[in-house]
C-alpha cells in the first residue's frame, strides 16, 4: 500500500482493471477509436457522471467545480497503434497470467488512462478540494494528429496545470523532446546507368545523410540531452539502368528547450544541399522546473525526475505539465505487450498522494 490508502481503495481499483480489459478487446487503432470511446463514456454515465465529447474525445468536471480555483487536467489516450509482426498472442486478448495484463494498448496507455480515470472518480465529489479537476481520454495521441487533445483545448478553459498518462514507471517526466519531420528530395540528372552521364541524386542524398549523421548542435540539455536526427526513410530510382535524377528521405528530429523546431529546421536547411520541408512545426519540446510544486511533492515522495526522448500529447497542451504513469516506455508498440496489474493498483495510490492537498496557487 502506499501512503495509508485503506484496502478498500483498492478493491475498487478491480473495476478499472476489468474496463481495461474492455479497452483491450476492443480496437481502436488512432483515427478509429469510436468504439472505446464509447466504452469509456458507459463507464461516467454508470458512474452518473456528466460529461462531454467531440469526436473522439470525451471529458468530465469533478462535480464541486469553483470558478476561482486552479484547473488540473487529468489526460490520457485512448487510441493504440497497429500490432507489431511479432504478437505471439491474441493483441485483442486480455488475458491476465502471472500478474501480467497483455494485450494491445495495456501499457500504452491504457493503464494510465484507467488508473487517472479511478483517481478522478475518487476525488469527484469531494468538496474542499483545493483545485478543479478535468478529465479528458483524448484520440488520436499515437499519430500527433489534430483531432485529439488538441482539438478540445478550446472548450476547456484556461487549464494551470496537467498530468499526461503515459507509461514512466511511476517517475516524473518534467520535460520531453520535440518532434519534427522533414521531408528532403536531393536532386540530380537522369541519364544512362551504363554510360558517364547524368547526376545520381542517390550520391548526393548519401552526401546529405552523412552530414546530417555526423552534425551536433551546440546546445545540449542537462535533461534532455542533444537534438537527436535520425535519417528514418529513403527512396530513389526507377529501375536498374537509369541514373536517378531524384533521391527523398526523410528526417525524424527530437528537439531540445534550447532550439525551436522552426530554428532547427533553418540550420538542417543551410546545411544540406538537398531541398527540406518540414510536415509540422506544432510538436515542441516542453518542460516544467524543478521548483514546480507538484514536482516538490514528488520529490517528497521519492520520486525521480527525469527527462523524455518521446512525444506525448504535452506537446500540444499549453500549460505546465508533466508526463507521469504505470507501466514501463519499452513495453510501448511491441509485440505481446503487457502491464503489471501491480503498476496499476500502486499508481493509483501514488497518483492520490500526489494530488491530496496540492496548493498550486
């Protein structure tokens, strides 16, 4: 147990366990989540709570909301990605075995999600509670796409701070890398492959890679480290005997706080020579102090603090945030994926000592 919850508290938590299993079974692969999103919105109406939805996303007020307190939101996806090859199980089978819940979506982020949504439900009518409290089980986390957390920021309100279930193994992400795409196409010349012609623009994108392989930007992070590039795609040529006169690959780039991804993409720009166009500069990095009071609080706790080199929704939600819950990163998008039902039930306790009389004003 932690921090004096009784054993009631827990038993209740079987609930939550028995809807992610729901969640599980159900597909809801990113831009397809109308079926969990439903199951999720059953869940607040058997709980007779109001909520609210657009599109996909769906979220709820605790129920003694004060106009003059801060606002915290609770947020986590509820969308997965496509199984890996490697399953050796049913994805859509939540089985529990050895304490282990498997299955698609089980740690990414379904025990977060659940687990934020036991924890709302628990301080939903309570009515000395020093802050409001949003719940919001948002789609489409796993694409970065525009019709999930983003989309319902509007209708919100001013939001002062927010928990991002993702799986950290119960530590504190306060700051995490951005994320940008580029789009590059070296250009060339076409011209017979058995004859001295024509410009490779093969040759000249490899050129480009090996630059971007070996180029460091000045500016690391105590927390985050260096902007990370990684050269993820390529695709050229026609067929066997024609000098390709076009080469594209594409960039994936983790940011740091020290350099927007607009200024990351004007020094990749001036330093290649093949043409680059980023698909979005909206994925930032973003980051929270240490002086923050409900990283304090962590601290108190025994909570690490560290940096993430993936993107979560925080990048899309304006406040101060920080990225916290069951489960373990690794697991994320592999094969016979799985959470401790353990993870779940100690979240829970962590998550309410967490919030329990946190003065954020």
């Amino acid at each position: 147990m932690f921090g004096g919850l009784s054993n009631s508290d827990y038993t209740k938590m079987n609930e939550y366990i028995q809807l992610l299993q729901k969640l599980v079974s159900t597909q809801s692969f990113s831009r397809e989540e109308e079926n969990a999103a439903r199951i999720m919105r059953d869940f607040l109406t058997g709980k007779n709570i109001p909520f609210q939805q657009k599109g996909n996303n769906t979220w709820a007020k605790n129920k003694y909301w004060n106009d003059r307190l801060p606002v915290i939101l609770l947020n986590s996806h509820i969308d997965t990605v496509k199984p890996a090859k490697g399953y050796t199980r049913d994805p859509f089978q939540p089985d529990i075995e050895d304490g282990k819940l498997y299955g698609l979506g089980s740690n990414d982020a379904g025990g977060p999600l659940v687990t934020l949504l036991a924890v709302f439900v628990h301080f939903f009518l309570k009515k000395d509670l020093p802050f409001n409290l949003i719940y919001a089980a948002t789609a489409e986390e796993e694409v970065s796409g525009t019709n999930g957390v983003e989309s319902i920021l509007g209708k919100l309100g001013t939001i002062d701070f927010a928990i991002v279930g993702e799986p950290t193994g119960m530590q504190m992400a306060i700051a995490e890398k951005g994320l940008m795409v580029l789009d590059c196409m070296a250009y060339g010349k076409s011209g017979h492959a058995a004859r001295n012609e024509g410009i490779n623009a093969i040759y000249k994108a490899i050129s480009d890679i090996g630059i971007i392989r070996n180029y460091k930007f000045k500016k690391a992070s105590d927390l985050l480290g260096e902007v990370k590039m990684t050269v993820s795609m390529i695709n050229a040529g026609t067929q066997h005997n024609v000098i390709p006169d076009q080469c594209s690959f594409v960039i994936d780039v983790r940011t740091n706080e020290h350099y927007s991804n607009e200024k990351a993409c004007e020094i990749i720009d001036k330093l290649i020579e093949s043409k680059v166009k980023a698909r979005s500069f909206r994925l930032n990095s973003s980051g929270i102090p240490v002086s923050h009071p409900f990283v304090q609080r962590g601290i108190s706790l025994g909570l690490n603090y560290y940096g993430s080199p993936t993107t979560s929704d925080q990048a899309v939600i304006p406040s101060p945030s920080i990225k916290i819950g069951p489960g373990e990163s690794a697991r994320s998008h592999t094969a016979d994926e799985f959470i401790y039902v353990d993870e779940i039930e100690k979240a829970f306790g962590i998550y309410i000592n967490l919030l329990d009389g946190l003065q954020l004003k």
